[in-house]
C-alpha cells in the first residue's frame, strides 16, 4: 500500500497575532466602568486579514492587572455570550432570516453584485453593547519610545488607526409602524427589546418568541392510583402510595416553559468567566481568568471601585491569549457548528 503523502503546506499554522493588549482607566473610588472587546475586530485590524465575527473562539487565558482598592476593595468581572443551546439556535436563526431578507431585495433589485465585499453577520452582546464601543489593541512596554530609563509604571502605544469599517448588522421590519412604516433595528443575544434610542431586538427573546412551548406535564398518562390492576397486588402493603410518588414526582418541566434564560425576563445575564475582588489598598494585582471558549468573540470586562495612582498610571491593562488553530492561524469553530 502505498504511502500518503505529508502535505506540511496544508498542515502549516498561518502567522497570527496570538496576544491582544488592552488599557482601561480605573473607575475611581465608588466608580464603575464597562468595556466590550471584540477578538475579531481586533484580529482583522492587527493582522491586516478580514476575520468573521460569527466565531467561536478559543481562549487560552486573560490577565487583567489591577489597580489598587478603594475602601472596601474593588472588582473586576469577565463575560461572554452565554454557552446554551438557545444562544446557538438563536444566532443561526436570526443568522439565516438577516441573509435571506438581504438577498431577497438585492435578487428583487437585480443588485447581487453590488452587494458590499465584507457583509457579515454582526451583533452586540446585549443593549449597552449596542450603544457601546469596543477597546482597540495596544501595545505595552517601551516600544518604540526613546531610549533611556523605564518609567515608573507600564507605557502603553497608541491605538489602531480607526479609519476601518466595522458596523452593526440591521433587520428589516417592513410593517413596523403601521403599512408600509418600515423599521430598522439592531440586534443584540442577551436581553429584550429595546427601544429608542438604542432600537434593537433581542435574539434570544425573538427566538423563544417563534416557537411553541412545549406539553407540561410531559409525558402525560392516566390516574393510576386505584386501578383493578394496581389493586390485583393490593394485599395490605403501599402500592397506591407508590404509583402516586412514581407519577407525580418530577413530572413539571425542570425549567421554565415560556421563558428562556437570556431572554426577556428570565436570567438576563451573560456568562461569567472570571472574576476578582481585590481589597488591597496599595498593591496592585493580577488575575488570570484560565482557558474559555468566546461565541461571537465578544468579551464584557467591569472594573469597580479603585483607588487613583498617583501619576499618570491610573490604569487596568488587559491581556487576551488566544489558540493557534486551523482557523487563517487560530482556533476557532463557526458559530453555525457551535
């Protein structure tokens, strides 16, 4: 039998950034702040190559190195889109309905060939994110600085030029307000709708709204306590009791019927994976979150009551490890396979 060949061009890992930089101001005493990261905006800008946001990506780790605690010490938290079924099913079919609408219009128009060289698919993580706006990457340490002694502190670049494209994805109603009121709307995982000013829609709630609930109790039977064939055994021991507790027992849904978690009412929050609480008054700390998987590379960082440094270092820094893969140098699933 002969040999396969080793094609070593195939197999190669394309060159990639695998280490996003990120600075946030410290909130302050009694002060909070909120900061969103997209890992395939920043990959596409640092690598000059358009990447996907509809990916889930590979996380190897993020440090976040904080500044010290006011009274009573301060926090950082980190989240994702939730890692659910519904998330999933809710992305691929908003996914869908968004791309047909649009390719339905352009084939109507005879425009296919107008249609813009990076259409994608993109969404916010829930309704700040919408109004939000995402870190860009930066670089820490000397750099390119003067040579001479290091500052007190950690130096960080300049950002990214910001003259890229990278906008929301929009849905079409066409009867919104009324025939022939069309409106426009952005869209977002976590959350309801949400109204002007912000106008998105909830693509968990939107999907929990499009299909049936499902039978509760399920499955369902008849009474069986008291039944010739139950008493054919009846001979003084517990037998009715026992089919009650066998029936009755368990048979409701163990979660909510109506209402999916990331909805519109029920558990709308995203998904921790890490967190922090920090109450040393002088000392500044790391903390490394460990690997995770992020849907849509989207990432939500909170800092909570820090005390300012003195100087010009008042400063979180944020690092991202992401995973060499096969993915244009990465790992990382499409959201489709998620």
């Amino acid at each position: 039998m002969a040999k396969r060949k080793y094609n070593q061009k195939a197999r190669a890992l394309q060159p990639a950034v695998m280490k996003l930089n990120f600075v946030v101001d410290a909130p302050g005493a009694a002060g909070y702040s909120t900061s969103y990261i997209s890992i395939s905006h920043c990959v596409s800008q640092l690598n000059r190559r358009f990447y996907r946001q509809g990916l889930n990506w590979a996380v190897a780790n993020v440090k976040v190195t904080m500044q010290p605690a006011a009274a009573g010490g301060s926090t950082y938290t980190l989240n994702t889109i939730p890692h659910t079924w519904s998330v999933a099913n809710a992305w691929q079919k908003t996914f869908s309905l968004w791309k047909k609408q649009q390719d339905e219009a352009l084939e109507a128009t005879d425009s296919l060939e107008t249609v813009a060289r990076y259409r994608d698919f993109k969404i916010s993580m829930e309704e700040g994110h919408v109004v939000g706006t995402d870190l860009r990457p930066v670089n820490l340490g000397p750099g390119r600085n003067p040579l001479g002694p290091i500052p007190l502190g950690i130096l960080a670049s300049e950002d990214m030029l910001g003259s890229e494209e990278w906008v929301s994805s929009e849905i079409v109603i066409p009867n919104d307000g009324g025939a022939g009121v069309a409106g426009q709307y952005d869209l977002h995982m976590v959350g309801p709708d949400a109204g002007a000013p912000v106008n998105s829609k909830g693509m968990i709630h939107g999907y929990q709204e499009s299909r049936a609930t499902p039978t509760s109790p399920d499955p369902s039977g008849p009474i069986i306590s008291g039944s010739f064939l139950a008493e054919m055994f009846d001979v003084g021991s517990t037998l009715d009791e026992v089919a009650v507790n066998a029936q009755n027992r368990n048979d409701e849904l163990p979660y909510d019927q109506d209402e999916y978690p990331g909805g519109s009412t029920n558990f709308v929050e995203l998904e921790t994976q890490g967190y922090a609480w920090n109450q040393s008054t002088v000392g500044i700390n790391s903390y490394n979150s460990g690997p995770f998987t992020a849907p849509c590379g989207l990432l939500r960082i909170d800092f909570s009551n820090q005390a300012a440094q003195a100087g010009t270092q008042n400063h979180n820094y944020i690092t991202v490890t992401l995973v060499p893969g096969n993915h244009r140098g990465y790992l990382a699933e499409t959201m489709g396979e998620f």
